[in-house]
C-alpha cells in the first residue's frame, strides 16, 4: 500500500535561515483489551505535528508535539506551549540540545525493557518501563526538562536536568505551591550517561540524582541476525514518598504505598528479547522489582513481571499484535489483542 504523507512545507527566505518544513503523522490503534474479569473495546488516533528547519550556516532545529498534548484548558500541565509535553530541540556540530518533556540522560541512553501488546504495554500498566528517577514526566511539576546529547565515534554522552523550580511563570508550568509542602521539588533532578555503540551490540551506564535519591542504571543489548537481547539493571538510593496508582492494582501494592511500612525501591533488574522472522516479530521480558524497608516486622517485597506479545506487519504501516502480561503489581493476568497503525 502506498504511504500517503500530509505535509505542509514552507521555504523561508529571510536571513539566517535556509529552509522549513511541518510534518503531519499520526497513529492509532483499535482491539480488545482482558482485564482478568472483562473483556473491553480500546481504541485510540492521535495526530503529531513535527517542525523542522536548517539554518544557512547548517545549524538544525525542530519542535514535535501531538494534538492530545496541546489540551491546554483540559491539561494545562501537558502542555506544549507551556513546554511541559512535546519537544523542541537544536543541533550542528556540537551535540543536540532538547527541551520539554524529555526523557533522562539515563533513559535516552539506555531505554525500556521491549513492549508487548497492541498497546505498546499500556494495557498492563507499562511494567516494561524502568522507573527512571527523573525527567520523561516525572520531574513535571518543574515545567521543561533539558537533555545534551554528543556523539563522537563509537561513544555518546548524555546530560540532562530540571530546572529546580516548582513555581509556576507566565510561559512555563510549577506547582506553584508552598515550599514546604514540596521541598524535595525545589532540588535540581539531574542525570548524567555514557554509552559504547559497536556494530552489533552497545553497553551504558548512567547515574542520576534528585535531593536524596540516587539511581546508578547499567544496561545493553546485542544483535544477533534475527534475535536480539536487553538487559538492565537498576540500583537505587533513598527512592522514598512510593506512590503506584490505579485501580486495578493489587493488595500488595497498597501496602508499598502506605508511608507507614516505610518500603524504598532498592534495585530493578530485567531481561527482554526478540526474534524478527519475516513479517512476524516475537517479543518477551522479565523483569524483578525488589522493595526493602527498615520497619521492623515488615517483611522485604519483590514484585516478578512477566510479558510475552507477537506482531505480524501487514505492510502500509498497519500491524496485527497481542500480548499477554502476568505481574505482581496487577490481580489478573491481562491480555491484549487488536490492530495498531501507522501515517
């Protein structure tokens, strides 16, 4: 099937630039989601907006956002023209510089676990995600985050902060909130990362730090023909104030989140894999949460994930994909299945 891209390009012609262009794409997806109990229709579209441009001197910049992410009046803390969802960056011979909702030094060098599902892993509450100390939403009450990258070689390094603020402005987002209420907020989130990248395979390491909480994270992955390999190990230091939300999560998870049991997060480790045969992708991870608290007769809790999903691309950027998830953090196990696009 012929891909069909809407764009709108526009050519500048004032100094100091030499060409600009927006983009138009988009995503969607439809299916059935088993939630251990019920089975539920779940279907989403949404539409993203990416702007690029090079000045004359070669210098690149661009902006991305979706539509969903511009619900101002909705979300106001989502909100790209308030640079708290989206991206905007810059980038020539020194290295790249984002800005916005993006990811962590530690996340951009190292990444997730794969997904599984037609969902991308939503449908079981993203337990591939690794809990990355800062940036990627969750330093959110701070308004943007910044992001370096720099490549030379085999090597990247990577940098990234909050800005310590959590006072709302006219042109970015805060809690706006008493200092005392949210002091750990006031406290630069910053992460720091390198990264080794060989034909084949790619190791990193990062660290990051928020007040008192620390996070060491040393990943990689390797290629092999059709199969491919991830691992990533966590380990965490003072990662107090725990709070898992939602409504299917299980027993457990309420005695993580009540203050008085005194549970920190201490180390994550987790394993995916893949093999692409064709048209068909087979994906699966692990991975193990481990909890510790020094209340005494209050037991150490570890949380096991399980996930395995397939895919079959029916070209034109439409695939066919289902995953099954078994967790500690849910009461069920949770499957889902459907039909996920591209444009």
């Amino acid at each position: 099937m012929k891909k069909v891209l809407f764009a709108t390009s526009a050519l500048v012609l004032s100094a100091g630039f030499a060409s600009a262009e927006v983009a138009l794409s988009g995503d969607g997806r439809m299916g059935m989601i088993y939630d251990g109990n019920d089975v539920q229709f779940s279907s989403r579209a949404r539409v993203k907006f990416t702007l690029t441009g090079e000045s004359d001197a070669g210098l690149s910049f661009g902006a991305a956002f979706r539509v969903d992410q511009e619900n101002y009046n909705g979300n106001e803390y989502r909100s790209a023209a308030r640079g708290s969802a989206g991206a905007i960056w810059i980038s020539g011979t020194y290295g790249k510089l984002s800005m916005g909702d993006v990811v962590s030094a530690a996340e951009q060098a190292i990444g997730d676990l794969y997904e599984v599902g037609y969902t991308d892993g939503s449908f079981a509450g993203d337990v591939e995600e690794i809990a990355y100390l800062t940036a990627d939403g969750v330093n959110i009450n701070q308004g943007p985050n910044i992001l370096y990258e720099y490549t030379i070689n085999n090597i990247s390094l990577y940098a990234s902060a909050s800005d310590g603020s959590d006072t709302d402005w006219f042109t970015t987002v805060g809690d706006d909130v008493d200092d005392e209420l949210d002091a750990e907020s006031d406290q630069v989130a910053w992460s720091l990362a390198g990264k080794y990248e060989a034909e084949t395979w790619w190791v990193g390491l990062a660290y990051s730090k928020h007040d008192e909480a620390k996070e060491i994270v040393l990943g990689a992955e390797a290629k092999f023909n059709q199969f491919s390999v991830k691992g990533i190990y966590a380990d965490y230091k003072n990662r107090g104030n725990i709070d898992i939300g939602g409504s299917n999560w299980s027993d457990e998870v309420a005695e993580l989140n009540n203050a008085a049991n005194g549970y920190e997060m201490d180390k994550t480790l987790g394993l995916s894999a893949a093999y692409q045969l064709d048209a068909v992708l087979i994906e699966g991870f692990w991975r193990r949460d481990e909890f510790k608290t020094d209340v005494a007769a209050v037991e150490d809790k570890d949380f096991d994930s399980f996930g395995i999903g397939a895919e079959y691309d029916l070209g034109g950027g439409a695939v066919l994909a289902g995953g099954i998830v078994d967790t500690d953090y849910l009461n069920d196990t949770v499957v889902d299945a459907g039909i996920k696009f591209k444009f």
